[in-house]
C-alpha cells in the first residue's frame, strides 16, 4: 500500500548528478526532495564543464556526413584500457560492461532529456579518444556545464520550497543505518549550517532514501589523491580544492574501485598574479592542437600533439620549478605555452579569454631571450619540412612564424606558464546498472546497500583507466536519473 506521508528523497552534493537525480525523483512522483549541498552556492565542478557532454546516436549529429553512430560502446570499452582487456575475470568485465551499455545506451535519451528542458545542445564535436563527433554544446556563449545547471535549477526551483529544497554549507558527515538491518540506510547526519560554528553545533538529521552525488577526490591533493596515487600528491587541479566525501559512504559498507585510476591534464594555467592557487583554468587541447608549442627553459622537449599521459609524463619528468617546492605546497613544473600569429588567430574566441584573465601575455618575437628564438627559428624549418622534428611532430596546426621563410621579429606571440594538473578521477564506489551502492566488489555477487544510490564522478567502474571527453556530464545525467527514479520509488514504499 502507498505511503501516504511519505518520506523525503535527500540528496547529497549538488552538482549536475545531485540535479538530475532531484529533478527525476521529482518527477518519479516523490512528493519532496531536500538537496544537501557542502559549499556556498550549487554547481560543484559541474559548472566549469566546456567541452559538452556526449549523446549518440542524437538528431544534432550529422548522419548524412559521418553515419549513423553505433560505436559509442566500443569506443568507451577501447578508453577503459587494461581494466577491460582480455585478461580481466569474465564476472569484473560482465559488471564493467554493463555499466558502459547503460551509459551509452541511455545517452541519447541523456541529451533529450536536457534539451526538452530548454538546453542549447545543438553544436556537436569529436574529442579524443571519439570514432565520431558526438559532444554536444550549445551555440551560444554560455559554457555547457554553466547552461545546464542553470537550467536545472531553474527547473527545480519552479516546484516550490514544498516539494523542493536546497541547503547550502550542509556538510553530511554519515549515513544513518537501521538498528535492525546495518546494512540499510536510513537517512543522513549533517552540520548545522545556521550555527556560527558549525564545527561545533550538534549534527542534524534527515531520515529518507538517500542519492550520493558528491563529486570525485582530483582536488583532494593532500588527502585521498596522496592515499591513492602519491605520486600526484601536491599537483594542482581544474577541481575545486576540497576532500573527497568517500569515506562516508566506505563507512555505511560502501567498496571503492579503481581509486589508482586520476587522468592528467598536461596544461593547467599559472597564474603569475596567483601561483600558488591550487585550482587551475585548463589551457585547452586545442591550443596546442592549432599550433602551439611548449618550452622549457626555451627549449621544446615533447611532441606536442602526444596524448595527455605522454606530455604529462615528460614535463613531470623534468626538474620541477624551485619556487614551488616545499611541505604543503603545490608541484609545479615552469613550462611555457608559445603560440605564434596563426596560432592565435586560430584559437581566438580562447586565446581571447585568457588574455583577459592574465593568463597569457602577448610579447614580440624581439623581446623574446635567444635561446627561445633559436628554438622557434629551427621549429620553423621543421613547419617548412626542411627537417625532420627531433620530437616526431608531424601536424603543426596554424603556426607561419618564419613558415615562409622571413622569420619576423616584430611579430607578436602569446606566452603563458603552464603545469600539469588533475582533471578526473576514475575511481569510486562500486555500484550497479540500477545506481545503487553495493558493499560487494566489482564481480562479486551484487550486494546492495538498502535506501542507498549514487552517481557521477563519486562512483567507479564505468571508465576504467581512462574516461573519455564528455562522458563525465553524461554519466551524471544518466546515473543520476535512474538514482532519483528508483529512490522516489523506495520513498513511496516506505513503510508509513
Ligand atoms: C574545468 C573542468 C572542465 C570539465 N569539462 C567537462 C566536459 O566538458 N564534459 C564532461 O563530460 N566533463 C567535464 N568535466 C568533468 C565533469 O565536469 C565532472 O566530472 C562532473 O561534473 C562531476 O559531477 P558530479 O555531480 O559528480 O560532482 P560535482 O559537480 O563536483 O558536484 C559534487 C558536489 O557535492 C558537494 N559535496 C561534496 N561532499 C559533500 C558532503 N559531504 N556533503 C554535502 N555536499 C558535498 C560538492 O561541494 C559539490 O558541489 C570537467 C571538469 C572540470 C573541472
């Protein structure tokens, strides 16, 4: 029989997993959702997404050019590497497998979703790693990630504080089990926000079937990143510097996988008026991609154009920046981003951007020391095809400087200090098709924890060692809709 009083569905983090599972357990007929969320304001690293989320096969992707897009699948089982190879137990891959085939196979239905609520998904790209172009953004301005979470939250605020709510600076700090199954969980314990010293207040609690979206650990550099990976301990991130919320649910029975697996991103902006700030704007791909070269103490020392893990590998490689050395401190590597005219000009809308952030800095060839310039003026034979590059380079984008031959020195180039950064985390909490958090490992014989859901970057599985572009957004959509449906579900079962 239907509960009629029944209880609310609380989410925990409200980035774009925490939103989708609100808005779907919303319309899955809970009466009420109350969104718990540790920072000031809503959107955690949702809201910094550029580069769009993935839907294949969508109406925006052009069948006529490229054919229809049936290999999203096998695309993301190529990217999962050696956690899916043919040396991994049949059980393990079985669970992995079925993660990916919900993800791409729920996509198109992902984008729908987002775009019958009013989101802008009409551009559509190929990132790395992709067969076909499938990441899906808006035309305008507005970044994918900033448009869908307004957009979400926008949607949610329009039911009402009765059916809706969010509480910001709500730590939640354990999950409530019942005294008659431990392994189920009956709500949650979080820090009072109103108090003035929340540290110190009495916890609060909420009782209902809980959804945990609370983000993965890349900014946790002292924390869980040093635990998982100490090689990476101390490297700034794209992430917002805070601690993973892991351990919560490892203590609620929850079994982690994966947690070794942290993607790099080779080029992360220092900013001169900031250094030290852990959290880092993302010099695009794409920089490097229309022409850009990296310089060392004004040399080049890579193929610019290798994959993340090879450009990353060779400046971590090399003898990090003195300055930046010490307990507690970042690791920061001093390499310059170097784009010449055409370089620019290709990149403009970024170039264009960090400009205006300080971030990069336009100088004349002249002003440039000598050894930089010989660098450039041997790189431009190379752009002539007089020589072969030392590097293996062999695409260089737009870049003309001294590609006709006249190496110009009053022409200008843009320069920014760059380092390595972690961007994602791959690993998390095992779960299954149905979103829920299991207590088993991945492979054993499914053992879910009651009243509990998760998704987004908090669980693991789905990518193995490597995620693919957009696929980040996509599984939080995805994942967190079945989360908020089949939590909605439990809340109209529970017992009165
Ligand atoms: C710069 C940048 C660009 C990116 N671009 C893309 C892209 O183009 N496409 C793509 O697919 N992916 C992209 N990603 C990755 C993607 O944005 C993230 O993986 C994804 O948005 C994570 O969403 P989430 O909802 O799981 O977590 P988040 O969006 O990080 O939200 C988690 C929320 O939980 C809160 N929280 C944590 N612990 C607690 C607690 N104990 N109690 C209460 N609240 C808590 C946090 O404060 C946060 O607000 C990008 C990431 C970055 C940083």
């Amino acid at each position: 029989m239907a509960n009629p009083n029944p209880p609310p569905v609380i989410v925990v983090g409200a980035g774009l997993a925490g939103l989708s599972a609100a808005y779907s357990a919303l319309q899955a007929g809970s009466p009420s959702v109350r969104l718990l969320e540790r920072a000031a304001k809503p959107g955690g690293n949702s809201i910094k997404a550029s580069s769009g989320i993935n839907g294949a096969p969508t109406k925006y992707q052009n069948a006529a050019k490229y054919g229809v897009d049936n290999s999203f699948w096998d695309d993301t089982v190529r990217s999962a590497g050696t956690r899916l190879n043919a040396t991994v137990a049949e059980p393990i891959k079985k669970q992995r497998q079925g993660l990916i085939s919900t993800l791409t196979t729920r996509s198109a239905a992902a984008i729908d979703f987002l775009v019958d609520l009013g989101v802008d998904l009409s551009v559509v790209a190929q990132l790395g790693g992709h067969s076909k172009p499938r990441t899906h953004r808006g035309a305008g301005k507005t970044p994918p990630g900033a448009s869908i979470v307004t957009t979400l939250l926008a949607k949610l605020k329009d039911q009402g504080p009765d059916r809706f709510s969010l509480v910001t600076e709500a730590e939640v700090t354990k999950l409530l089990t019942s005294s008659s199954s431990p392994t189920t969980v009956t709500g949650v314990e979080y820090r009072n926000p109103q108090n003035a010293d929340p540290a110190a207040a009495p916890p609060q609690t909420l009782h209902g079937p809980v959804v945990f979206t609370t983000g993965g650990f890349g900014g946790d550099t002292h924390g869980l990143l040093a635990q998982y990976r100490p090689d990476l301990s101390g490297l700034p991130s794209t992430n917002d510097p805070r601690p993973g919320a892991h351990a919560v649910l490892s203590a609620a029975g929850a079994r982690l996988v994966d947690m070794e697996s942290v993607q790099i991103h080779p080029t992360g902006f220092v900013d001169p008026a900031s250094p030290q700030t852990p959290v880092k704007f993302l010099a695009a791909e794409m920089l490097r991609g229309e022409g850009g070269v990296l310089l060392v103490k004004g040399k080049r020392v890579v193929n610019e154009l290798e994959t993340r893990e090879k450009v990353s590998g060779v400046i971590m490689g090399l003898t990090q920046a003195e300055e930046e050395e010490g307990e507690g401190g970042l690791r920061q590597w001093d390499v310059q981003l170097l784009l010449d005219p055409g370089a620019t000009e290709a990149a403009a809308g970024h170039v264009g951007f960090y400009l205006w952030k300080g971030l990069l800095r336009k100088v004349k060839v002249s002003e440039l020391d000598e050894t930089t310039r010989e660098t450039l003026r041997e790189y431009a034979a190379v752009v002539r095809g007089e020589k072969e590059d030392a590097f293996g380079r062999v695409s260089f984008g737009h870049w003309r400087l001294g590609a006709d031959g006249e190496f110009d020195e009053d022409a200008e180039v843009c320069v920014g200090r760059v380092t390595p950064i972690v961007h994602f985390t791959m690993g998390g909490a095992v779960f299954n098709e149905q979103a829920q958090i299991l207590s088993s490992e991945l492979g054993e014989e499914e053992k879910p924890i009651g009243g509990l859901w998760g998704a987004g970057e908090i669980t693991g599985g789905i990518h193995g060692d490597n995620r693919l572009g957009g696929s980040s957004l996509l599984e939080c959509v995805v994942y967190g809709r079945i989360a908020g449906e089949q939590a909605a579900k439990a809340a109209l079962q529970a017992r009165a």
